[in-house]
C-alpha cells in the first residue's frame, strides 16, 4: 500500500469510504472485478490521483462501498455529506426531504 496522499477529489474521496469502511486496497479491487495482481495498484493509482477510473468503474467502487457514485465527484464537503446522508435514508423519507426542499426554494428562489 502506497503512503502517497490523494491529489484528486474522486482519489480524497475514495481513500476515505475505503478506509472508513476498512478493506483494503487489493480486496476493493477483486470485489469489483480487477485482476487480483493488479487489483491494488489500480485502487492506488485511483486514490492518488494518477488516473481517473471511468465512471463505469466508479459506480463498481460506489456500490461496494455501499455509497451514491455522487459522493466521488462532489466539489463541496458538506454536499458530499448530504449526498452520504441521501444515500441512506429510504424512499419514503427521500420523497419527504425533497419536498421540503422543494418549498423551500420556491418560497426563497435564488435570484
């Protein structure tokens, strides 16, 4: 495992669902299907920012991180976090937050 920092946002972000759900490189990399001799220097590549993977390859790490793919490409933190937060909460109470956001910027559209 390399100790380079994430240059990227989608290699910031990655390294960080990764870790918090503590797997490592190599097992992330098999359990979307990368070649188990490459599988973590793919992931490393991904995470320091030395490729980008296609979006293809992003919804795979999404879904095995049990995350929204959004999360990778979110520019602002706490977006990220709403996304996550989004990500977890069932229809039913997606359908009700939408609402209110919804009345809210109607009430206060921006100008």
């Amino acid at each position: 495992m390399t100790n380079k920092q994430p240059i990227s946002l989608f290699g910031r972000r990655l390294r960080s669902a990764r870790q918090h759900v503590d797997i490592p490189q190599d097992k992330l990399g098999v359990q979307i299907g990368l070649d188990e001799h490459t599988a973590s220097a793919r992931i490393s590549r991904y995470e320091t920012g030395v490729h980008e993977p296609p979006f293809e390859i992003a919804r795979k790490l999404a879904n095995a991180l049990r995350l929204p793919a959004a999360y990778f490409y979110c520019e602002d933190d706490d977006l990220a976090e709403l996304v996550l937060t989004w990500g977890r909460l069932p229809k039913s109470e997606r359908k009700q937050l939408r609402k209110v956001i919804e009345a809210k910027w109607t009430s206060n559209p921006v100008k």
